[in-house]
C-alpha cells in the first residue's frame, strides 16, 4: 500500500519537473530497499499477442503452503488468535459506537 502511495507521489512529481527534489532519492531509496528479495524464477507460456503465467519459483515467495493453503486451513494462527486479533482490530470501531450512542438522543 504504501508502495502504491509513493508511486503516485513519484509519478506526479517527475510529471511536475520535481524529479532533482532531494525526496527523490529517499523514495528511489526506498524503492531500492523493497526489491531486495524479489528474485527467483517465473514460468510462462508464450502464445501470439499474450502470454500466460504459470508459476514462480522464490526462497521469498510469500504464498508458500507451509504458511497455510488457500481456503480454510492457516497453519499460523491459532483460533485464539484470530479471536484476539479480531479484538484488537475491532477496538477503534467498538469504541467509537460506544461513545456515538451516548450522543444519540431520541
């Protein structure tokens, strides 16, 4: 997400003629530094006018089954967990009806 903001950033400032802006280099840097364990391999097919991916091979890759598999089963999380991490999220939301329930007025 944040990658997404930054580019944007980037883009525009490049866009408006801002590309010598000392924060150029910070963005570049930190653009640098998210790359770093992007390596591996990636297996396509070529067909005429497309292609189609078929799969990647990384040390890195983020979607490894060890993890969990897709669907039901997350071999990280316990059920506590997930219930705490619910709580947790939820905090700000629960609060926030708390406190605009008090305000109501019928």
């Amino acid at each position: 997400m944040l990658k997404d903001q930054l580019s944007i950033f980037y883009g525009n400032w490049v866009h408006e003629g801002l590309l010598l802006d000392p924060v150029m280099r910070d963005i570049e840097s930190f653009f640098i530094s998210s790359q770093q364990r992007v390596s591996g391999k990636v297996f396509i097919t070529l067909f005429p006018y497309r292609f189609q991916v078929n799969g990647i091979a990384s040390p890195y890759d983020l979607m490894q089954s060890k993890f969990g598999t897709y669907g039901e089963m997350n071999n990280a999380w316990t059920g506590e967990d997930v219930r705490g991490f619910s709580k947790i999220m939820a905090n700000a939301l629960r609060i926030w009806y708390q406190t605009g329930e008090k305000q109501i007025t019928k």
